[in-house]
C-alpha cells in the first residue's frame, strides 16, 4: 500500500514516472492527485456518429473499416475509417505509421476527440483510442473507458489526458486509507467528505454534484492553510519588542497640522489614529495603507514620520523610482516649510532634516548624507534602492515606509528594515486599490486602512475614449482640445506605451531590458513613442506650443529639470512614458491623452489619469485606441471611461488577467499550494476559512492539538508562496 509521500516510480513505473516529473515537475503521490482535472466529459453515451458536431468532444464505438498510409505535405499521414453502422468518420496521425500495426480493418474500438472538419468531412485528430481484444466483453470495455464522467487534466504530447487519468488510478487504487488534516467538526460544518473521498471524487467522480464537492473541500483547504499560516504570521509580529514611538509631547506633529493649509478628511482622521496606535505598540506596527490617487497619503505617511521623529527616531520613505522620490522630497519639503531646514539658516525653533538619497547623487555628496544618517543628525530620508546599500546605516531606524510596494522585489523591502537595531514599524502604501480578497490572501498578515474620499476642492475626472479605426477625426478633435486647455493657461500630459520603435525585431532579452528601464513593450509591433510622437506634434497638430519629454532613458538631472519646469509652468504638454504613472502632482495640469491605451491594464490607466484634476480645474483623460469596437479591449477601456470607482476597476482588471499576472507567480499555483483557489471566485470560500482559521488560532496558536493540520502549514511555510508572503 502506498502513502502521500510515496515516490511515483514505485506506483506508475521508471519511465512514467520520468515523464510525470520532466512534464510537470510531479515526484510523489500527493504531487500527482493535486493534479486536478480542467473539466469533465460525459461520456456514459457514446456518440452515434451520424450525430457528431464540429467541436464536440466525443466517444465513439466503432468499427475499423479501412486503413490508409500515405504522404501529405511531406508527413506520413495514416487515415483510419471507421463506422459504427450508421456514417463513417476518419481518424488522422501525422508521422505515426506505427500504429498501422495496431489499427487493422475489423478491429472494434473505442475512440476519443474532439471533433474537427476538414474539406466538408468530419474527422478526429490523433484521437486517443482503446482497441477492445476479441471476444472481450464490448460492454464492460466500454464502462472501464468511458466511464460516465471522464475528468480532462492540463496535458502534454507525451502525457495525454487519458494517460494521466490511467496513473490518477493507479494511485487510488494503491493508497491505503488517509488521515485527514480538516478537523472532523470543520468537515462536518460544511458537508465535505474526507480526503481520501476527496481525491477519489474529484478525480473519478460517480456524478458532477460528488466532483463539486469534493473540489470546494480542496479549495476551502488551501485557503485555510493560507489563512492559518498568515494568522501565525501576524503572531510572530505581535511577539517582536520594538520602542513605542508615540512622543511625549508632539512637537513637530502639532506644528506640522498646524500649518497645513486644509483640513484632514474624515477618512484620514481615522487613519491616522489607527496609526497612532500602532505606533504606541511595544510590537511593530505591519499596516498597509491603501487609497485612491489623491486621497492624502502621503500627508498620513509624513504624520506618521514625524510622530516618530518627535519621539527621537528616524524614518525613511522607500520609492520605486527616482521621480517619485523626487516628487515625494518636494512635497514633504513644500508641506513641512521651515519645519524641513533644521540645520539650515531658514530654521525655526523646531524641525528636522530632510533629505533625498538616490543612486545619481555624487559619492560625496552620499557620503555627506551617510554620515548624517549614521549621526542622528537626519530625521527623515526620501530614497530609491540607494537606501539599502552598504554604506546606509541609521541612528536609530523607528519606521519604513514603502511606496508602490509591488514595484519592489521582497528582499529590496527586507534590506531596508534589516538596517534597523531593532524592529521598525512598517508602513505599506499604495495607490492601486486592492480587492478585498486579494486583501486578505496576499496581504492577510498585514492591518490594512483604506482611503476612500477625496480631499476638499478636487474635482472629478471625466474620461472618454477615441476610437481611431472607428472615428479617425475624433483625434483631430482631441489636439485641438489640447491646445483650447493650453490657452485658458492649463497644461496637458501625453503618455506613449514606448521611448522609441525598434528599427529592428526585437529579441526576448532586447524586450526585457526595455521593460527595466520603464518602457511598455509587449511585442514587436509598432505603437506610440515618446521621441517620435513629440516632434511630430511640435511641427503639427500642436505647433506654438512648448513641449518637452520625460522617459527611463534620461538622466536624473535632465528628469529632474524637466518635471520642476512643468511643476513651474514653463512647459506646456510634456510628452511621457509610464514614468508620471505615480506621485507627480502638478494642480495645474487638467488633460491626458493616453495613446494606444488598450496596452496598459485599467488600474495603470486609472492611474495615469489621477495625474489631472488634481486642483480646483476639472480633469479631462482621453484614451486613444486602435483596438476592434466589439474587442476585450475595448470593453476595459469603455468600462474605465464609465467610473472612477478604482476598487471596482481593480476586481475588473483582475477578472480579466490572468491572477498570476497581479498575485505574482508565487502565489497563482506552480508547484505551490495554491492550486485550485481563486480570490475572487472564491471571496465566500475564503471569508469561512478566515473565520475557520481565527477559531483555531484562539485555541492553540501553534496547533499543537491538531498535529495533521500544523504538518500542513509548516509545509506551506517553506513552499515559495509562503516565502514571498513571510517577507511582503
């Protein structure tokens, strides 16, 4: 009898086995009954073939009439007729002579395929096919076949689905009886059946109902473990002894809200408190701030820095990209005043230095900023990966904060807090709102606040899309627009998916250093490019008008003096990748045309357009596409031009990618444990298992008293899902 962890070799055989773990990575049983069937085929009625259908999956019984081997279009191709009594059907192998040995006129068999036409004739291509010896019971081959429901798995040309269905019973059939790590009253609470049930249910179901079940029981016990893991995650965190940085008497925090020139919305009061609170914790805070463009968090993140400060310790604020750090370092500075130039001839009675660290500072003037880190003598630090580099070291490191965290690779966010002498409290911010249940799959470990209104005076952002197969004369119309908002003295953003269109086809390793320096390339077709849209409208369409360009490619300082230029009004429409995608905040701009907008994902456009309407002048977003009317395309862009809702957008945009694409690939499945779970398919599935999880975490925080369960989660911690999570 065999076991979980029995090796495949021993159950399906060398060469199987071989194939299984070549193919999928598979090496013992439990590997391969995680498998899971895509879907099933009814197959208790075999198909008369008089009846068949072009796409049909279908089973046939029947009768070899005649054999043919001959060459087409430089391949062998062997025809095989066969009738069941009543029409004939051809079954066609490319390069496989071979079976002719098998497939002789008056053999009866059963064959499986999906069914194709090719000149007006209907025929099944490299069918799989189970030959029935004579004088074998045709009905009893035709049940151990076509069994009622036949699962169908992910498969490759050398593991057909039936192929696998054959080891999946070999492996039913040779396991002994399972213990179960689902507590009994929890299986009982929801009516699943065991494991053992489970896996023979889901992989030979007796009916579709059994199959269902037994496939929730799956699901519900990789969310479970997932949520048992991220509970004693947020545990550990509880059990860490940090300072509290509450201070005393807030200095800077009073006169910092003192000077702010409006109020904190409702949203934010909140927050802020939930801060606070966690700051006065003898544990590190762990809280992600989620909100809207513009929904203040910044102004939450600075509150938070400052309390800190005022309590004698120092934090840093980690960005993705120089221009954000750069924007983030002119805000602070222009919200903080005097309050920001301790050290300095400008200084009042109170304050604390500020200042920006990047990788394109000169080494003295890194070291200069080193030593003032080291010192004490800085309070709060805005910086890029620069920040985590050997020669950083802090006084006394009280916070981080993070921006844009899903820009940053897990050990870049690590080093950073790894820098402190002890556990500093955690901030997480970011701007593309997050579904709930993502929420709690990948960030479960973390208190999470959501900002939702706008601060007063914002106005909304009306967006439309240009269709130009469509209305090609809608874009004529969009420039002149553009120049109507340059001459009531507003300004305009123009964003373009590329820097430049290659001259050349591009290789897979040309496209991947192209997306690390921020450039959109999904493939080699041309498209929208910074250098080569702005002259063109300098000496066309918006002739007159000062335009400049900001992409990856330049220089920090021509960045820099770029974005102060717009920042000043000395630019008109400035022409740009994705780089304005976060934090560039300039009140005067109120229009984005975005260019081959159906290349980027709805929470980057919702994203870009919260670069307009950021003062009291209504904002205007274009979205300019060449995609089809009735396209997948254009329904996300008509869905984005209906509302501002960004929490609605981002559960769109993750029905509509592939969740890897937005979890990760730790998180959407490989060989990891999450197989079968969906997060938003699957929101009440994972709302029970919360709930599941809490209960027994209450009980015994270290599951101790279920040793089955506890096997399982400590499983799950060292699978590569867990390892990214364990450092989020």
């Amino acid at each position: 009898m065999a076991s979980l962890v029995t090796r495949l070799q021993n159950i399906v055989g060398d060469r199987t086995a071989d194939v299984l773990e070549k193919s999928f990575g598979m090496t013992t049983v439990n590997e391969l009954l995680r498998h899971y069937p895509r879907r099933y085929v009814v197959r208790g009625e075999l198909t008369d073939i008089s009846t068949l259908l072009a796409d049909d999956e279908v089973t046939i019984l029947a009768e070899i009439e005649a054999v043919k081997l001959r060459r087409a279009n430089g391949k062998n191709l062997l025809e095989v007729i066969v009738t069941d009594g009543s029409a004939n059907l051809s079954l066609t192998f490319f390069n496989q002579a071979w079976r002719e040995k098998d497939l002789k006129a008056g053999r009866v068999g059963m064959f499986a395929g999906k069914v194709g036409v090719f000149k007006g004739k209907r025929q099944l291509s490299h069918p799989d096919y189970q030959l029935i010896p004579d004088g074998d019971d045709v009905d009893a081959a035709v049940a151990e076949f076509a069994g009622k429901f036949l699962p169908v798995y992910p498969a490759t040309a050398k593991l057909p689905s039936w192929k696998i269905m054959q080891c999946m019973k070999l492996a039913l059939d040779s396991l002994d009886e399972l213990a179960d790590y689902l507590p009994e009253d929890v299986a009982k609470e929801f009516n699943y059946p065991n494991l053992m049930k489970a896996f023979s249910d889901i992989h030979q179901p007796p009916d579709l109902d059994s199959a269902a079940n037994a496939r929730e029981r799956l699901t519900f016990d990789e969310a479970l473990l997932l949520q048992l893991l991220l509970g004693q995650r947020r545990n550990e965190i509880v059990k860490l002894v940090t300072k509290s940085r509450t201070p005393n008497t807030p200095v800077l925090v009073a006169a910092f809200e003192a000077k702010l020139p409006f109020k904190y919305t409702a949203g934010q009061i909140e927050v802020n408190a939930q801060i606070e609170k966690d700051l006065s914790n003898k544990y590190p805070m762990h809280r992600l701030l989620q909100g809207e463009v513009g929904s203040g968090k910044t102004v939450v993140a600075l509150r938070a820095m400052l309390s800190v400060v005022d309590s004698s310790g120092q934090a840093a604020l980690l960005a993705p990209t120089e221009v954000l750090a750069q924007q983030h370092f002119r805000t602070i500075k222009k919200l903080l005043g005097e309050l920001a130039q301790a050290g300095t001839l400008q200084a009042g009675s109170i304050g604390t230095e500020v200042e920006l660290l990047t990788g394109s500072l000169s080494t003295a003037e890194k070291k200069e900023i080193h030593a003032k880190l080291a010192s004490g003598q800085t309070g709060i630090v805005i910086g890029t990966h620069a920040l985590i580099s050997d020669g950083v070291t802090f006084a006394d490191l009280g916070l981080v904060v993070v921006d844009e965290q899903h820009r940053f690779g897990v050990e870049q966010r690590d080093a950073l807090r790894m820098k402190a002498k002890q556990p500093p409290h955690l901030l997480v911010m970011t701007a593309t709102p997050i579904p709930r249940t993502v929420a709690m799959t990948v960030f479960g470990d973390l208190d999470i606040s959501t900002l939702k209104e706008l601060p007063s005076g914002r106005v909304a952002i009306t967006t439309h899309v240009i269709p130009v197969l469509e209305k090609p004369h809608f874009l004529n119309r969009a420039w002149a627009r553009v120049k109507e908002e340059v001459a009531k003295g507003h300004q305009v953003y123009i964003v373009a998916p590329r820097i430049v269109n290659p001259n050349k086809k591009l290789t897979e390793r040309e496209i991947i250093a192209a997306q690390l320096l921020g450039e959109e390339y999904l493939d080699n077709e041309q498209m929208s490019a910074v250098e080569e849209l702005a002259p063109e409208l300098a000496s066309g369409e918006l002739s007159g008008l000062k335009i400049a360009t900001l992409h990856g490619r330049q220089s920090s300082d021509l960045k820099e003096q770029t974005m102060v230029a717009f920042a000043k009004g000395e630019i008109d429409v400035l022409v740009a990748t994705t780089v304005i995608e976060v934090g560039v905040d300039v009140a005067n701009a109120s229009m984005m045309v975005i260019m081959d907008a159906d290349r980027f994902g709805i929470s980057q456009l919702h994203q870009l357009r919260g670069r307009v309407g950021r003062g009291s002048v209504a904002g205007l977003c274009l979205l300019v596409t060449s995609a089809q009317e009735d396209s997948q395309s254009m329904q996300r862009l008509n869905a984005l031009a209906q509302t501002l809702d960004g929490f609605e957008l981002a559960r769109l945009d993750l029905e509509q990618r592939k969740e890897g694409d937005v979890l990760g690939r730790s998180q959407s499945g490989g060989r990891s444990h999450l197989r079968l779970l969906r997060v938003l398919r699957d929101e009440n599935l994972i709302d029970s298992a919360r709930g599941v999880a809490l209960k027994i975490l209450g009980v015994d925080p270290e599951i101790n008293h279920l040793p089955e369960l506890k096997s399982e989660v400590d499983k799950l911690k060292s699978d590569e899902a867990a390892r990214f999570m364990d450092k989020s």
